[in-house]
C-alpha cells in the first residue's frame, strides 16, 4: 500500500501569539472601546471631533453680489433647498455646510471645479 505524504506546516504559522492579536480581535477591541467611550467611560480610545461652521447663506449670496437662483446655479445647489435654507425651514447638513465654508473662503475653486466636472 503507497504511504500518503504529508506535509507538516511550522508551528509558528499555525499560532498566534498574545502580542499578536487576530484582526477579530482588534476588532472586537475597537468596538469596546468605541462602545465604552460612547457611553462616557474611560477608554484608549482617539476621538477627533471638528467643528463645523455654520454659514450664513443668505449674506454669502448677497455678498458674491448673487440672486437665488444665479448661486443656485453657480453651485449645484437645488434653489427650493437654498430658499428653504435662508428663510430657516431647514439647515444644511455636515458636508454641505464644510461646501459651503470653501465657497465662502475660495468661491472661484469650487466654480472651476464644478465648470471642469460639467
């Protein structure tokens, strides 16, 4: 009868050490910390919060000399959302008020690149 070879892996393959966790693990270990931390208990957890301005919309338009609809335009704003916006029915969300700081800052960048995109 023909013997079957084996091949035996090294045992340093097959094992993980306690200084090397899983990826499992290091996951199972952000979530703790995540979970610990939202709950306002000491955790190693890095948080980075940003503040994120909030923009007067109307005064920024006014202020590039611009109707409702020209910014809206200008933009790629929709102008029922920008009318809404400056009579206070709603606010922008997070990304949309970070694109409005760079319109206010730097209108001509975002232009150029919504005319490139277009």
């Amino acid at each position: 009868m023909p013997q079957k070879s084996t091949v035996k892996k090294p045992a340093e393959s097959r094992r993980t050490t306690a200084a090397t966790p899983s990826v499992g693990g290091r996951i199972v270990e952000g979530l703790k910390e995540a979970l610990a931390w939202s709950k306002g208990e000491p955790s190693s957890a890095r948080v980075n919060l940003v503040r994120v301005p909030d923009i007067d919309i109307r005064e920024l338009r006014r202020g590039m000399g611009l109707s409702q609809s020209q910014f809206a335009s200008k933009f790629g704003l929709p102008p029922g959302t920008l009318r809404n916006w400056e009579q206070g029915r709603a606010r922008p969300d997070a990304p949309t008020r970070v694109l409005l700081a760079v319109i206010a800052k730097h209108p001509e960048a975002v232009a150029d690149v919504l005319d490139k995109a277009s």
